[in-house]
C-alpha cells in the first residue's frame, strides 16, 4: 500500500492514514510534520521578500567596516561580499529543493543523513550558532529602543542609576523589551512571520533610502570613503585579508543554506522558492552594504564631532540627530528591519531544531523561548564589541562546523539517494533512517577538526603542551581555518559520500510510493 501521494509537479505528501498513523511516534510534533500540499502557499514574492527583510539588518549594514578596518577600499570590500553570498546560494538552493518536495523542515530532513537521532546532532550545532545571533540582533534591537526612549523622556539613560555590568539599567531593559517582542511574534506562528517579512522588506529599504538620500543632500556629496585608496598595493597583501574575509562572508548565511527547508516546506514550486532567492539574496546584501558605506562617508561630514567608528553604527547615528520625531520614525526603522531578521534567521531554527530533540515535549514555542534564553547567555554584547573579531573569530570559525554539515546534507541527498526519501520512515523510529547513521557523525566531525585545527592548537597550548611542538604545523592550522566553509564542506562531502558507497547502511535509498 502507497503511504505518499506525489503530484505532477514533484512535489510529495503523506496520505492521511500515513500521516494518522505515525502521529503516535516519538518522531513526531505537529510543528516537524511534513506541511500538506494545500498549505504550501509561498510565492515567489515571499521569498524574496524573506531574503530582503533578512538581508537588511544592521549587522549586514555594519558589515563593509570590517572589511575597510582590515585595509580594504570600498569597491574591494562589496565586491567580497558578492562573491560570498554567490558562493552561499549553492548550498542554500540545494538544500532548499527537500523542503518544497517534502514539506519538511530541516531536522526532519537530517534525519535522512544521520539518522532519526544522531539529526540531533546537526540540529543543535545549528541552533546553538543561532541562538548567539539571536542574542546579537536582539541586543542590537535594543540599542535602537533605548535611543528611541532617550529622544522622548529626559534623563532616560540615567533614569535607574549608573552603569551595571558595563551598561545602564535603562540598556538592559530596551534590551530586555525588544527580546520579549521577539518571543510574543514567535509564539503566533508561521503565518504572523509571512505577514511581517512581506511589509518589513519593502518599508525598510524605503526608510533607509530616505535617509541615504537626506545624508548626501547634507554633506553635499558622498564624502571622503569612496575616495580612499584601501592599504593593500599588491595581490600578495590583498589575498591574506580576502581570504577569511570571504569565508566570513560565506559564514554570515551559512546558518541558513543548512536550514531553508524550514522555510521552502511552504514554498508552492521548486522555480517559486528559487527565484525568489536568487533574485533578493546577493542583491539585497549588496545594495544595503553599499548604503551603509555612503551614509557612513557622508555621515563624517555631517557630524564631524562624531567617533569615525560610531557612523559605521546606524544606531549611534541617528542619535547624533536633535529632532524627536526623525529619531523616533528612524529607530522604528531599525526596530522593524532587526525583528523580521531576528525571527526568521535565527528564532524559526533553532525552535524547529530543539523540538526535533524531544519532539513530544519541547514544541515550536517552547523551543523559541529556549532560543531566547540561550541568547542571552551567549552574552552578544561582547561579541559585537570589536568588529573585527566579529568577523575574523565569531563568522569564520563557526563556518567550519556548518559547512561541515552542509557537505553531508547536500552529498547524501543530491548523491547518495539522488533527491529519493522515504517520507513516512522519517518520522519512524524502527524506519530505514532509525538511530544513527555513523557514516555522517564520521564525515561531520572529520570536517570541523580540520577546519577548526587552529582552535585544537589553542586548546592544547593551553593544556601544557610545549609551543615548539606547534611551530611547522601551526601556518597551516591558520590557512585551513582562513579556508574554513571550503575545508569542512570539502571533507564532509567527500568522506560521508565516499563511506557511504563503500560501507552502505543495509538500505540507503527508497523509490518514493508512487
């Protein structure tokens, strides 16, 4: 008897006896089950419009000043960001296609790799890097809510007294209002997050258009950082600071080519879901570094009082403005384009990703407020503290394990089963994915031990060991970190594919019931 029904165009879905009948499974959640053919009602314009809300955050804004404080000119840093978020869409587009022709998010999805449990194992490392950004965005976000208060209500900053653990009480409560936003949007579900990416997309980039344009007009141009020449004058200087550069250009979305099934399960076509990402993703990132970059040069201008390295921060920018109204209308902005990437990049994940654990007792809900808590122990207000270990520690060195899982993922669905699961057995414990497939654990492990060997190397030096030990191995522990999204994705896709063929689990691949 056929448990799925696959239509004309690919796409597949449980019959409802299948579907009543492993909802008794430990595998199994409302949240985590395969989304019916009829629900799936994405379009092009919500992708895009997803991509877009989600590109232009601050982060992305901030993104080109650690490209120019390491030496680079302008040109030279967007062009890197092109090129990293080129790069990223390959892995984002391939394990994009499981999630419209299953319906299924992306801890089902790794269940086919690794296996019904060990899909834990992905599905957290994945979380727990999200779980940092959300802290980040969120503390970000309330940055912009204790400027917006402090243009209406005199003596806000002091309001509660002095600094405590480095910031004012009123910082920490901005913050702590913007995280509660965040968790109340998340528990009224997918559908509220469709609706507030597809109005925060375009309003955004409308405000912040607005104010490039009223920047320029006040400097009278475009000011002195396009005119700069950047530090590098031969390849030779330019390749070192490129290189893990563009990793952590790569490693700014590798977040999310791991986990896009979450969001392409509702996707009506494989053309819908891939055009609308190919079109807003590297084009967004693109347009909004470049304004950030003009309002940045022309913002030095403007407020030649100002700290050179505040105007890289929107926030501190537009409290340089005396007018209550402009700050406020300004902070919205901010407010609005910092919650729609904040939910969609980096609250839907690690929900989905923690309910996979326990699906019986943690759901989409439980797992977003999971997420929340988690962020704040990350503390995020030390890993935006300096821009260049931002990028160069937190960006590049997480890259490494995912794209460790990326390789995995897209070599056993694209290779090794050639696009064929079995929807049903996914939710099935003593199902042909039951356990854990140690191939995948192998090929993951193998990856992130390359790519993170400079971190092993400190881990060792700080156990004693003695520094000459280290001395020809060291460079190149450094380069395969540089290299880190290419290292661990290589490794991975090779290894899991290679001991895949080599030493087949007793079945690794069904035709779909059709």
């Amino acid at each position: 008897m056929t448990e799925t029904i696959q239509h004309d165009d690919g796409r597949v879905e449980l019959k409802e006896e299948t579907r009543r009948e492993i909802e008794g499974s430990a595998l199994y959640n409302e949240d985590l089950a395969p989304v019916p053919v009829a629900k799936r009602n994405w379009t092009t314009y919500n992708f895009a419009a997803l991509w877009v809300s989600m590109a232009h955050c601050i982060p992305t804004y901030m993104m080109a000043s650690g490209l120019i404080s390491a030496g680079m000119n302008w040109w030279q840093a967007l062009l890197t960001i092109l090129l990293g978020n080129i790069i990223v869409l390959a892995p984002i587009l391939l394990n994009s296609h499981p999630g419209t022709k299953y319906g299924i998010p992306f801890p089902v999805f790794a269940r086919a790799a690794y296996g019904t449990w060990g899909s834990n194992l992905p599905a957290i490392m994945r979380a727990i890097v999200a779980c940092g950004w959300f802290g980040i965005q969120a503390w970000i976000g309330g940055q912009a809510l204790q400027t917006f208060f402090a243009a209406f209500i005199p003596g806000w900053v002091t309001l509660l007294g002095g600094p405590v653990g480095g910031h004012t009480p009123t910082e920490w409560l901005s913050f702590m209002l913007f995280w509660g936003l965040n968790i109340v949007i998340i528990y009224r579900g997918m559908d509220l997050l469709r609706i507030v990416e597809n109005w925060a997309a375009p309003y955004v980039l409308i405000m912040t258009a607005l104010l490039l344009g009223w920047i320029l007009y006040q400097a009278g141009g475009i000011g002195f950082l396009l005119h700069e020449p950047g530090k590098f004058h031969t390849f030779g200087e330019f390749w070192p600071v490129f290189i893990p550069s563009l990793t952590a250009m790569i490693g700014f979305w590798a977040t999310l080519s791991l986990n896009m099934p979450d969001f392409t399960r509702f996707g009506k076509s494989q053309k819908e879901q891939a055009v609308g990402q190919v079109v807003a993703l590297p084009t967004t990132m693109v347009v909004f570094a470049a304004m950030g970059i003009l309002i940045t040069s022309a913002a030095v201008v403007v407020f030649p009082q100002m700290n050179p390295a505040d105007a890289w921060d929107p926030v501190k920018l537009v409290g340089q403005f005396s007018q209550p109204i402009v700050v406020a209308i300004s902070m919205f902005t901010v407010v609005v384009a910092t919650l729609s990437v904040n939910i969609a990049a980096n609250v839907v994940s690690p929900a989905n990703d923690f309910a996979n654990a326990f699906p019986k007792l943690i759901s989409f809900r439980t797992g977003g407020l999971i997420t929340g808590i988690i962020g704040i122990l990350m503390q995020p207000w030390k890993l935006l503290a300096d821009p260049s270990g931002y990028i160069f520690g937190w960006l590049v060195g997480y890259s490494g394990g995912l794209g460790s899982i990326a390789g995995v993922l897209i070599a056993d669905y694209w290779l090794v089963r050639r696009k064929s699961l079995n929807l049903s057995d996914l939710y099935r414990s003593k199902g042909i994915y039951g356990g854990w497939n140690w191939r995948a654990v192998v090929a993951t492990l193998l990856g992130c031990a390359l790519a993170w060997s400079s971190w092993i190397i400190l881990g060792l030096k700080e156990l004693g060991i003695p520094a000459d030990f280290f001395v020809s191995i060291e460079p190149k522990a450094k380069a395969l970190f540089d290299y880190g999204w290419f290292v661990g994705f290589g490794i991975a896709f090779i290894v899991h594919w290679g001991l895949m063929k080599a030493l087949p689990p007793v079945k690794v691949s069904v035709e779909n019931d059709e």
